[in-house]
C-alpha cells in the first residue's frame, strides 16, 4: 500500500500546524509560478502532512490574489493524494451556529477573477464536478471532528463570493434564499483544482458567524471572526490528529484518482510541448 500523504491547507485564523513530527520546510517553484507560502512537511498520526497557509505567513494574500494553481500543484508535487482545506465561514442558517464545523459537499461559485483550471494554451480538459468533494474524506473528516468533541454537520452548500468584502444585506438574502448553508471566499477554486489534479478533496468550514442576514446578530467583524476562530482551532487541530489516525489506516478505494481519465478532448498531436510539459506531472500517464 502506498504511503498516505495528506495535505492541509488553512485559512483564516489555522496559520500554522503544530504537532507535527520530523518537520521540514520546503520552497517550491511551479510551472504556475509560486505558492502562497514555504510548504511544511511533517508526520502526524502515522501518516505524512503537508501543510500550507493560503494566505501567506502574516495574512499578506488576499482571497482574489491567492495563486490557487500553484498551491494545488505544489501539493501534487510533494506526492499528496487527499486534499483538505480548512476555511473561516459565515452561516446563512439559523441552526448553525458560531463555533460549529461544516463539512460541505457541493459548491456555487460567485467568483469571477480567478484562474479556474489547469487546462489551457492549447489543451481542452473536462472534468466532472457533479460531486465535487470525495466522499470518504468528507465521512473521516465528520467522524475525526465527532471524536474530537466538535459540533459538526456534514453535507450542504459552501457559497464563494469574491470578496474581500463581506456581504451586502440585500445579497445575503439573496443567497439565503438559494438555500446555501454557508459562504466563504477560497474553497471552490481548490475544490476544482483538486479535481483535475486527481485529489481526494474535502473542506472544514469553521463556522464563525451569521454573515449579515440575522436581524438579531451584528453584522460580520473581521475581530470577532478571528475570535471565533481562535477558540475553535484547537478543536480543529486535535479533529485532524484524528483524521490523520484514521487515514492512516485505510485505503484510498474512490475514484478521485481517475479523475482525468477520457477528460482531455484536444488531440495529443497538437498539444504544444511547452505546455505538455507543463502538465506532464497531472497528465502524463494519459497522454
């Protein structure tokens, strides 16, 4: 059986990972450009992690200025198979509430400046996202969070606004009215990205407050969203000490890891080197 690699990604407030055993740093350069941050590399639970900070050490990085591609790449780089990113977000139900975890399951994108595929200068790919998080993943992570004495619902909506504004009252009753059960600004790139790299991927939205269409609540502050979070990510980190152990001892049987097979529609013949060579680390074993 291969050896599991989990890569981690944390947003808001989840900056660094702490427990992690035989830590080393690693600098990587992508043909994508680079990531947002140095990669951290450890063992955990039995298994290696691979840790980045979405936004940079410092939250230097905005959600729109994030360098998805390259962040995702580099993972696949350091021989990551499950993918899991960890996000600050707003909940657009009342029963769920500042504090709890949410494991989503499906995405709606209302993004619209950011790169949303690897495909491109000269090659076609399509890929289904019908389902976009790998639901294995999705199960371990809800029981790694019960057994680390987290409220935790697993399955719903994860809405992406662009940011790095929060909501307007008038959109958050829209989006309300779309049955989302939270929104956030990062996930969705990763969760497509994820996907063409032949990624397992699955999300932990830190649930930290009721955006600004809860009458009874204050509107978003960016303060009390750290707060939130500060009190929740040692929940989060002991949900992943966790996971890890439950990783490391099962097998991955989804089908993640075929992802890109019959997707690439271009013919091979006319697909510039350049960009072959680009993608040979996602494609090579297709073309």
């Amino acid at each position: 059986m291969a050896e599991t690699v989990l890569g981690i990604i944390g947003g808001s407030g989840f900056y660094q990972m702490p427990g992690l055993e035989r830590v080393e740093q690693i600098e990587l350069d992508t043909p994508f450009g680079a990531p947002s941050d140095s990669y951290v590399r450890g063992s955990l639970g039995g298994i290696t992690v691979v840790f980045l900070s979405r936004h940079g050490r410092g939250h230097r990085v905005m959600p729109s200025e994030i360098n998805y591609r390259a962040n995702i790449y580099g993972m696949k780089q350091l021989g990551v198979q499950q993918l899991l990113s960890i996000s600050a977000a707003g909940s657009m139900r009342e029963n769920l509430a500042p504090g709890d975890f949410f494991v989503p399951d499906q995405f709606i994108d209302r993004t619209f400046k950011r790169p949303q595929s690897f495909f491109g200068n000269g090659i076609v790919g399509h890929v289904s996202m019908a389902d976009p998080v790998c639901p294995h993943l999705a199960t371990d992570l809800t029981l790694a969070c019960r057994a680390a004495g987290a409220t935790v619902t697993q399955g719903g909506t994860y809405l992406s606004i662009e940011g790095p504004q929060f909501s307007t009252r008038a959109e958050s009753q829209l989006y309300r009215s779309w049955k989302v059960d939270v929104i956030s600004m990062t996930a969705v790139q990763e969760a497509r990205l994820a996907r063409e790299a032949e990624l397992c991927y699955a999300i932990l939205a830190l649930v930290t407050d009721y955006d600004c269409w809860h009458l009874s609540e204050k509107e978003v502050d960016i303060g009390d969203v750290i707060q939130v979070l500060g009190a929740n990510v040692t929940t989060a980190r002991a949900a992943l000490s966790h996971l890890a152990a439950r990783l490391a001892v099962s097998t991955r049987s989804c089908s993640c890891a075929q992802a890109l097979k019959g997707a690439i529609v271009t013919e091979r013949s006319v697909i510039p080197r350049q960009t072959r060579a680009a993608l040979d680390l996602l494609i090579g074993k297709y073309l």
